[in-house]
C-alpha cells in the first residue's frame, strides 16, 4: 500500500506484496520468486571438540541428537531435523555444523 507520508519520508513509492497462493502467484506470472527453505544435507559434529554437556540434545525442538555412551553429541534421528541449526548456534565448543541445501518452497 502507498501511502503520502512513506513517499515522503523515503522520497520513493513504497509498495506491499501480498502472495496469497502459489497458484495465483506464481513466478511464471509475478516474475517473483518464492523463498527457499533450508534442507539438511549432513550434520558435521567433531567428536575431539564436543565436551558431552548436552545443550545441543537439550536445545533441538525435535529431538534430532542424543549422547553415546561416551558422553559425545549423534545425531539419533537425521530424518527429523527441519535445519533451524539450533545446535550449531548454541554449542559452547563449536563442534556441530549443520551443512544444509536450499530447495524452493512451493
């Protein structure tokens, strides 16, 4: 939506998208492209760095990692991982990356 006071203050035309449906909006039609979305590709966990403390296992919402017997991060269930990386960006030693691929949401 324009409005006088965004031209204004900005010196340009602002204007608001609205893509109810893929089908009406399409990127054939808008010349718009949809956002991607991150898919797990691996998780890289160096076993030398993680110390076993658990906040990974704690912090992932869908239970992806566990520890072994030796106290070291896994990932248990790989299948259930949505990539919100979590785990990578709470670990204290820096011994979890989530190595992701983009695929077009449709």
């Amino acid at each position: 939506m324009k409005t006088t006071e965004d031209t204004e203050k900005h010196g340009k035309e602002v204007h608001v998208l609205i893509f109810p449906c893929v089908s009406v909006c399409s990127v054939v039609k808008t010349g718009y492209r949809m956002a991607k979305k991150p898919k797990l590709k691996v998780h890289v966990i160096n076993r030398d760095w993680c110390k076993g403390c658990g906040i990974c296992v704690h912090f992932c919402p869908r239970e992806v990692l566990a520890l072994d017997d030796g106290f070291k991060a896994f990932a248990q269930s790989p299948g259930n991982c949505i990539a919100c990386k979590q785990c990578e960006y709470m670990c204290p030693d820096l011994a979890i990356e989530v190595q992701t691929t983009e695929v077009e949401e449709a």
